[in-house]
C-alpha cells in the first residue's frame, strides 16, 4: 500500500528501472572487460614495438662484448678497428631506440604507463649513459675481460628482463604462450652471445680465465634449458623455421669449436683462432637473429589482430548494449502512454476545461465543472475556481493601483518642478555668495598690505628719528672740535707773531725764519676763518636736527594709532571672511541637499510614470479573462 504515497509517473519508472539498472550493470562490465582486453592488446603492441628495438640493440651489444673482450684479450693488439666499427654500429641502433622511446606511450606523463616498464626503463637509460665511460676504459685496456663482459651482459639482462615482461601484458592464452616461448628465444640468444665473448677471450688467451670455465658450462647448460623451453612453448611455424636455420653450417662449426674448448677439462691446447671462433659464433648468432625476428613480427601481427578483433567485439558490445537500452527506454515510454491513456476521467472535459481557461473565459469553464468529478478532472475544477478568485481580486486591485498611480505620477512631478526651482534659486544665491566671499577676501589683503605699510611707515620714523639724534649729537661733537682747532689757529698765530720778532731781532740771519713766520700766521688766520664759519653751519644744523626730532616725536603716536586702526580693520576683514565661508558653506550643503532632493523627486516621478504604465499593463492583461 506504501506504493500509493508516489506519483503516477515515479511508479512508472520504478516498474522499469530495476531491469534497466541491471542490464546497464550488467553491460557496464561487458564494455570494462573487452576495453581492459583491448589496452592489454595495445599494450603488447606497444610493448612488442620495443622489443623490436630493444632486441636490435642486445644483438649489437652482444657483437660489441664479444670484440670488446678479443681486444683486451689481446692486450689491444688484434681487433682494435672492427671493435670501432662495431661500437659505431651499436651506436646508430641506440640511437633509434631512444627515439622510439622518447616517442612511444612509456614516455608518457598521464599515469596510464606501467610503473615496473617505466622504472626498467629508466635503468636501461642510465646503464646506456655508462657505456661511454665503459668503451673509454676498454679502449685504454683499464679493465679486466670478465668486468667487461659483466657490464654488457647486465645491459642485456636489463632489456631482455622489460622485453620478458610482454607474457604477462597479454589475456590471450595462445598469445601468451607464444610470446613466453619468444621470451624464452632471446635467452637463449643472449646466452650463445655471452658464450661467443667468454670462448673469445678463451682461445685468445690459450686457456680459460679464472671462473670461466664453470661460466662456460652454465652458458651451455641454460642454452639447452631455453631451447627445451622453446620447444614446449613454441606453436610448429616457429620450430620449423628455426629447424631451417639450424641446418646452416655455422651451427655444426660452432658446436665443434665449443667440443674442442671443453674437452680435457677446459686445459687444451687450443686450435681454434679467437677471431675464427668469433666469426662463426656471430653468423650462428645471426642466424638466430632472424628467427627472433621471425618470431617478433609473427607475435606483433597476432597482437594486433587481436588488437582489431577485440575492436571489433567492444563495437558489436557497444551497438548491442544501445539497442537494448534504446529499445527498454521505448518499451518505458510506450508503457507509460498506455497507462496515462488509462487513467480514466472525462478526456473531453478535460480538454474543455483546459480550452476555457487558455481562452480566457473562467465563467465558462466554471459553469462547466462537475462537483463529482475525481482525480485530474477535479484538480481542473479546483484551479479554475480559485484562479478565477485570483483573478476577482487582480482586477480589482489593479484598478485601484492604476488610480493612485496616477495620482502618484502627478505628485511626484509637481515635487520635481519645485525642487529644480530652488536648486536654481539657491545656485543664484551660491554665486552672489562667490562674489561676496570674493570682495570680502580682497578688503581684507588690502587691509593686510596697508597695515604692513604703516608698520614699515612707523619702523621707518623711528629710525629717522634715532638717526636724527645721533647726528645732532655729531654736530655738538664736531662743534666742540672745531672749537678746539680755532684755539689751535690762535695759538698758532702767537707762537708766530713770536717767532716774527725773534726773527726781527735775528736781523739779517733771521730773515728767511722771518719769512716762514709770517706765512704760518697767514695760515692760522685762514684756519680760525673757516673754523669760524664751520662752527656757524654746526650749530644751524644741531638746530634743524632738533626741530626734526621733535616734529617725528610729535608723528609717532598718530602713526602708531593708525597702525592700530588698521590692524582692527584687517582682524574684522578676517573674521568677516570666515563668516562669510561659513556660510557659503551652508548654501553648498543646502544647494546638494536640494539637488538630491530634486534627483529624487525626478526618479520618484519616472518610477510614478513606470509604475502607471505597467498598472495600465496589468490593467489590460487582467481584461484578457471574463469572469461575468
């Protein structure tokens, strides 16, 4: 009964989505395991790209450790060029594999790459980055034949282990297999590639190296191993093409000169050249070059056939699983109609009713009602009934708003009239204040420069006046000895009317003294002549200096008065003009209050306008209903 607390529609879509749920799951994982199929496949694909790379630059290695340890054999006496050769040729093979790398998905940032592929990855990098340092070592015989060997074979091992990794990558059995058996393959070639160094340096030295012997037979021994395992794994095609290689004569010559190394216990003596060794043992290994190769582009183009067939199955899964999904969604929606169609009612009614109300004439579809109607007929019936009370009580609301809108709109412009009128009124009295303010302002600097004037005016008498009387007391002085050089001049002219009698009684001797005495009372009359007439000129001028100062001793107190005055004058100019900011102030404030207040009232009128306009709107869209 619970079932009746939900809508018509949730009914519906909890009857179709639980076996729509399910198959969605259920397709959900169909599509996650054929896409996790089909990255595997790419992975392998990617995977087996690099082998093809990987595996080029192990066979170049390995050539490169079998004339790298004949030519410190030989103490750098014997293969000194091709160990050139060959190292340039290895480095042209390097030089591709990095770029397939750089370029390939273990190079990617994203997260998709395998951290193990990455790591190993990242190891081989810095193994290539020591062959430098390796080769320079070798080439100036600074280390031993099995260091070198160990360092190439660790390089190798590197490669192979990340190449060895392609089993595990693939979902597919066969594929699987396959790529374990060529897995397998490359051991085997890398083991016969160490055995072809280690035989080198043997027949080099004409004997084996300290530990090389035993190395010697777990070479052989793990070769055996491989190949067993090979032959377990391998499909036919591939033993059948290796069974052709085998036939070549480097095979039968190479097992020979491995018989004779390790009969009598690895003691000799040897016959066999290190380089005819070495020759023989790289075509062998060539020729398993090409079996590997072989077996690389047969399991690269098994993995992309994969590839393309679980592409294949992921579309068809795909288009499967929207088929099903398009056609449940219409099967719901057919459902749905069909229940809907079923509900019952009056449609006819319904769709009067619904007419009615679209049409605008709630009287209608209120006369059409039936009071014994259920379900959508009678939700119908109760919206008709109480729109139609909405709408009573729009029309009559909205008549009322469109009058007082109307009065709004007039109140509200007669306010916006008034307002630009004082704004105006008061922006005429702000300038006749401006003007004030500004006459006011030049009164008092006027005021300001005149007092200064009378205070430099009274500075300046003052100082007439003290220079006067410093003069006066001048003249008293040079009257007092210019008296004192008239009393010299007479005593002058004594002493030389003495001298003139003397010179009178001298007779004849004293003649020209006579002469000198009477031109020195000439002089002395001279002088107390003018000293005369100087005396005359100073006491006239102590005079003038007296009547001066007592003329400025009269001014002073006019001119200290007025200074006074006009000092009273400037601090009243002073206090005015602040009086007058104060109250061009005021205006200001009052000229924004009302240039505010008219902003207002012309906003309050536009939104008076709006407000009659959208009245008369609703006005008009209430009208589209007819209620009588």
């Amino acid at each position: 009964m619970f079932l009746q607390n939900f809508s018509f529609s949730n009914k519906i879509g909890i009857l179709s989505l639980m076996p729509l749920s399910g198959l969605i799951l259920l397709s959900a994982v169909a599509l996650h395991q054929q896409y996790t199929e089909q990255q595997a496949a790419q992975a392998v694909i990617a995977l087996a790209d690099y082998a093809n790379y990987g595996s080029a630059v192990v066979h170049e290695l390995q050539k490169e450790r079998g004339a790298s340890s004949l030519f410190l054999a030989s103490s750098g006496k014997s293969f000194g060029q091709r160990l050139s050769d060959q190292q340039a040729l290895t480095d042209k093979h390097i030089k591709a594999y990095a770029s397939f790398v750089s370029s390939s998905q273990f190079s990617d940032d994203d997260g998709d790459s395998d951290a193990d592929v990455v790591q190993a990855l990242s190891q081989i990098d810095r193994q290539l980055s020591e062959l430098v340092a390796v080769r320079n070592k070798i080439r100036h015989l600074r280390l031993e034949p099995k260091t070198a060997i160990a360092f190439y074979t660790e390089l190798n091992g590197q490669i192979l282990t990340l190449i060895a990794a392609l089993p595990r990558l693939s979902r597919d059995a066969r594929l699987a297999t396959q790529l374990a058996a060529y897995a397998s393959f490359l051991k085997l070639k890398e083991r016969a590639g160490i055995e072809r160094a280690v035989l080198s340096s043997t027949f080099a030295n004409q004997g084996f190296l300290p530990g090389m012997y035993p190395k010697t037979l777990a070479l052989v021994t793990a070769q055996d191993t491989y190949l067993d395992t090979f032959h377990s794994l391998a499909p036919p095609r591939y033993l059948a093409f290796l069974n052709t290689k085998q036939q070549q004569p480097a095979f039968t010559q190479a097992q020979n000169m491995r018989q004779q190394a390790l009969q009598n216990n690895g003691q000799g003596p040897f016959t066999v050249a290190a380089s005819d060794w070495f020759d023989t043992q790289t075509a062998k290994i060539d020729l398993l070059k090409s079996v590997e190769d072989f077996i690389a582009q047969d399991s690269l183009m098994t993995a992309e056939r994969l590839e393309r067939y679980s592409i294949y199955k992921l579309q068809l899964l795909g288009a499967f699983v929207a088929v099903i999904i398009g056609l449940s969604l219409l099967l719901f929606m057919q459902l749905r109609k069909d229940l809907l169609n079923q509900i019952g009612g009056e449609p006819v009614h319904v769709k009067g009713l619904a007419n009615a109300v679209a049409a605008g004439r709630l009287h209608q579809a209120d006369a059409q009602t039936n009071a014994d109607s259920t379900g959508i007929v009678h939700a119908l019936t109760l919206m008709t009934r109480r729109l139609l009370d909405v709408v009573k009580a729009i029309s009559s609301s909205s008549a009322q708003i469109d009058s007082a809108a109307g009065e709004i709109s007039g109140a509200a412009q007669s306010l916006s009239d008034s307002a630009c009128q004082m704004a105006a009124n008061i922006e005429q009295t702000g300038s006749a204040l401006e003007q004030l303010t500004a006459s006011v302002r030049q009164n008092q600097d006027n005021a300001r420069l005149t007092r200064e004037s009378v205070e430099s005016a009274a500075k300046s008498a003052s100082e007439v006046d003290h220079a006067v009387a410093e003069t006066a007391t001048a003249m008293a002085q040079i009257a007092n000895k210019i008296q004192q050089i008239d009393e010299i001049a007479y005593q002058t002219n004594l002493l030389s009317l003495n001298a003139s009698i003397e010179a009178a009684r001298a007779g004849q001797s004293g003649a020209g003294f006579q002469v000198v005495a009477s031109e020195v009372r000439k002089l002395a009359a001279r002088s107390q002549a003018t000293a005369t007439e100087i005396t005359t000129l100073a006491t006239a001028n102590v005079q003038l200096s007296q009547q001066a100062r007592t003329l400025l001793t009269d001014m002073m107190p006019r001119i200290e008065q007025s200074n006074s005055l006009i000092q009273e004058v400037a601090e009243a100019g002073v206090q005015q003009a602040q009086g007058i900011t104060q109250i061009n102030e005021a205006i200001t404030q009052v000229s924004s209050a009302i240039q505010h207040s008219a902003a207002a009232s012309e906003q309050l009128a536009a939104t008076a306008e709006t407000l009659n306009q959208q009245s008369k709107v609703l006005v008009d869209q209430v009208s589209f209903f007819r209620i009588d």
